[in-house]
C-alpha cells in the first residue's frame, strides 16, 4: 500500500493564473475582457466574415431600419443608412479605424516613449531638469488640442490624425516612464543593485520596469481611450477619416442630417464607440489590480 505523501506542496499560480483569477472574480471586468476580445477579433477578421463591401449601396434597400422592425430587412440586421449601405458590414470596418489603428499607434508611441523616458531618467542634471521643465508644458496642454495643432499644420486626413495622435502620446510615455524610474532610484534595493556592479541596461529591464509596469499599464489604458477618442472626435470633425471611410467618428458625422429619420445611422457607431472605451477601461483597470496585489504579496 503506498504511503501518502506528507511533504506535499501546493503549486502556486503563475501571474497569468493571478490575473485571469483577477478577471474571474469580476463579473462586469470579464464582460470587458470578452467584449475587448469579440472587437479585436472583429478588427482582425470582421471584412472577411461580411457578405457586404463597406461602401456597397442597394438602391432598393436606402434607409431600412434594423431587421427587428417591422419595415427591416433579414438581410441587413442592422439596417441601412440613407445611401443604402449595410450598417453593420460598416461598423465592423470601423473597429480597424476606430479601435486597431489606435491601438497600434498607442504601442509605437509607448515603445518610443518608454525608451526616451528611460534613459531622460538615467540621466541628471541641467539637461534631465530642462526636459522635465517641456514635458509639463506639453502635458498641461490637452491632447486634442495638440493634434489640432499638428493637423493644421499637416492638413486633414486619417494618416495625419493618426501621426498628431502618436506624436501627442509620446511625451505622455515618456512623462510617465521618467519619473517612474526617477522614483524608484531612490529605494534600496537599486541602491543594492548598484553595489552589485550591475550595468545600466540590466538596470532598467530587470529592476526598474518590473516594479513601474503597474504604471505603465494605467498609462496604456489612458492613452488607448484617448486616442480612439481623439481619432473619432477628429473624424466627427471631418479632420481626421474622411467620407466614405467606415470610421465611427466619420460615420456621425454623416449622420448628423438624417438623425431623425433614421436615428440608428447615429445610434449605432455612438454605441459602439462607447462600448469600446468601456471595456478598454474595465479591462485596463483590472490589469492594473490584478499586478498591485501581485507586487504587494
């Protein structure tokens, strides 16, 4: 008979077990993180799963409501505008203006960010102080305001919304990450680490950033609703995408003069834009728990 096992040790969860554990006992944050996911999916795969061009026009079919009333249509669930286009094949084409372009401007301005605010922070004196100086006028200015500026330089159109955006974010990173890092140089264990001869760069990535990435996910979070805001505000404005783009700020915009005749033209992108920055926040927040409590065990 086999003896049992008297030095048994429980496993402990890794951190993505924490931070799905995290999630599970949230019932509105795993909503987020499923609606989150179905928009990066649609952002993905949506054109290819739509029987519809984006800018496809059926003479026959201009201004239907949604297909749950009585006048719709099973053929366009959501109706169509008032050029006969399929609502819903629309707003699926959005989510890659609105919500993937975005993003990945979002991550291109945090890597430069990250990497400028990293080594401003390794550095000090009149340089390190000046910058600090520019990088808090830049950050008491709203970052609308910003890329109005950029755009009336540039002129408008969706690839210079875009690269106002980006260029915006970037000192918010960098703001960020500098004094982060500036912070932590003064606890002792980077003073311990410094005994130890370790090099700047093991510094940063092995000492600093682990213990600023709760931070750095706030800031992540913050600047991902920004920029679809902005790049939806700047479309509503017929600054940044332009007509026929599916983008959802281009889309209320057109909306605009047929709102109360066909009030799901406007309705529906207004929706989705705010379910998007619902669950960009609810999961972003979440995240940024889950790594808290991590840190403090």
């Amino acid at each position: 008979m086999p003896r049992p096992n008297l030095y048994y040790e429980e496993r402990m969860p890794s951190p993505l077990e924490r931070v799905w554990l995290e999630f599970r006992r949230n019932a509105f944050a795993m909503g987020a993180l499923y609606l989150l996911s179905f928009i990066i999916f649609l952002s993905v795969f949506g054109p290819l799963l739509t029987p519809y061009g984006p800018n496809q026009q059926f003479i026959d079919a201009i201004s239907l409501p949604p297909a749950w009333s009585t006048a719709g249509d099973v053929r366009f669930l959501l109706g169509t505008d008032e050029l006969g286009r399929d609502m819903i094949t629309r707003l699926i084409y959005g989510a890659r203006y609105s919500f993937a372009l975005p993003l990945l401007v979002v991550l291109i301005s945090a890597t430069i960010g990250m990497l400028l605010g990293a080594v401003a922070a390794m550095t000090v004196g009149v340089k390190s102080s000046t910058l600090k100086h520019i990088l808090d006028v830049l950050m008491s200015i709203p970052s609308l305001l910003l890329a109005l500026v950029v755009i009336a330089i540039t002129g408008p159109g969706l690839s210079n919304a875009l690269l106002a955006i980006g260029l915006v974010m970037i000192p918010q990173f960098l703001h960020v990450t500098r004094n982060a890092i500036h912070d932590e140089r003064r606890k002792p264990y980077v003073t311990a680490s410094r005994l130890n001869g370790v090099s700047d760069v093991y510094l940063l990535t092995m000492v600093f950033f682990p213990n600023i990435v709760r931070v750095l996910v706030i800031q992540f979070t913050i600047a991902l609703s920004v920029a679809i805001f902005d790049i939806t505000a700047l479309g509503f404005l017929r600054l940044g995408a332009q007509a026929p783009t599916p983008e959802w700020g281009s889309m209320l915009a057109q909306s605009l003069e047929v709102a109360y005749v066909t009030p799901w033209v406007m309705a529906l992108p207004g929706l989705a834009l705010f379910l998007t920055l619902v669950s960009v926040n609810l999961v972003g927040e979440t995240l940024r728990q889950a790594i808290q409590k991590q840190l403090e065990q």
